[in-house]
C-alpha cells in the first residue's frame, strides 16, 4: 500500500497547518477593504483598482510560500492534493475575473435602480460570498465560510438601510484582515523561523 490511512491524514493535517499562515487572509481582507474604499471615493477608478488587486495576487504568493517554507520547511504535497490545489487557484481566479465583469456595470448604478434586496453592492458582496463558500468547499476551509456569512450579511444590511455603494466590501474586507492577522500572529508563534536571515 503506497498510502496508507494514516499518510493521508498525516498529509491533510500538514496541508491544513500548510494554509493556516493567515497571509492569504491578509491579502483578501486588504483587497476588499481597498476595493470598497474605492467605490466609495473614486468609483472611476474601480476598473483600475481591481487590475492592481489582480496583478498583485501572483507577487503575494510567491512572498507567501518563501513565508511558509521558512518556518515550517519545504513540504511536497501528493500530486492528487497538488491538482486540487491547482483546481483552487484556477477556480478562484475564474470567480474573480467573472465578479469583475459583473461589478464594472453594476458600478455605474445608484441604489434606486434595483430593489432594495439587490442593490449593486449587495449583489457584488453576494457573488464575492458565492467565491468565498466555493473555495471554502474544494479546501476545507470553514473560515471561509464565515467570511460568506459577514459577506452577506453587510450585503442585505447595506441595502435596508440604503448605505453608499462600497460599504459592505470596506467592512467584510476588515473582518477579513483582522482575522488574517490574528492567524499570522498563532502562526508565528506556533512556527519560528528555522533559517537565518
């Protein structure tokens, strides 16, 4: 037997820890927040926002493995759970590409234009929670299930009470950061640097 019961939750576990560095979070968080912050003051700009949010996801996670590799050292998953992991990222770049087409029309409308269940805010903060619920079940990762539920949850709010376009993306993407940074914090904690500087 090539792999045992026991290897493959060993390999689970290590994948779980693997992704429990928070950066990926941190990142998500900021991007939102900035994305929200934008819509907000310049929504002209939203376009090119999100462009830069785009480009800046293969530099951060390339900063993130030399992050990971330098505390906890260089792992090499199975190739079933690497294809998984590579199913991930397309799917999530997938659902970003596609919320951005979505959000570039939706930008240019006022609240009065929809019923207050979908103002174009809430359906961008919907279609991000769809992303998050989707990515939270290839990987197992329940956290991002709760950032579905405050995803949806700033989405309807901002529509009840009319808020300006941008505000349940500035929220959900602080929630989203701190929560990061309190994962990177145990992270650090759990797993000093093993090489030196």
């Amino acid at each position: 037997m090539t792999n045992p019961p026991e290897l493959r939750e060993l390999e689970r576990e290590s994948y779980g820890e693997s992704y429990s560095d928070g950066v990926i979070d941190i990142f998500v968080g900021i991007s939102t927040a900035w994305l929200g912050a934008m819509w907000l003051t310049w929504p002209g700009y939203l376009p090119g926002a999100a462009a830069l949010v785009a480009v800046s996801i293969s530099p951060m996670m390339a900063r993130r493995k030399r992050f990971v590799e330098a505390r906890t050292g260089y792992v090499k998953f199975t190739e079933q759970r690497r294809r998984r992991e590579r199913a991930v990222y397309t799917t999530a770049g997938f659902l970003f590409a596609g919320l951005m087409l979505v959000a570039r029309p939706l930008g240019s409308l006022q609240s009065d234009d929809l019923d207050w269940a979908v103002g174009p805010d809430s359906l961008i903060a919907w279609l991000l929670a769809l992303v998050a619920v989707a990515i939270g079940i290839i990987v197992v990762a329940k956290r991002t299930f709760a950032y579905a539920a405050v995803l949806i949850a700033t989405g309807a709010i901002a529509a009840m009470v009319e808020a300006q376009l941008g505000w349940p993306l500035l929220v959900s993407g602080v929630v989203i950061f701190l929560t990061g940074l309190v994962m990177t914090r145990r992270f650090l904690d759990r797993h000093p640097r093993t090489e030196t500087s």
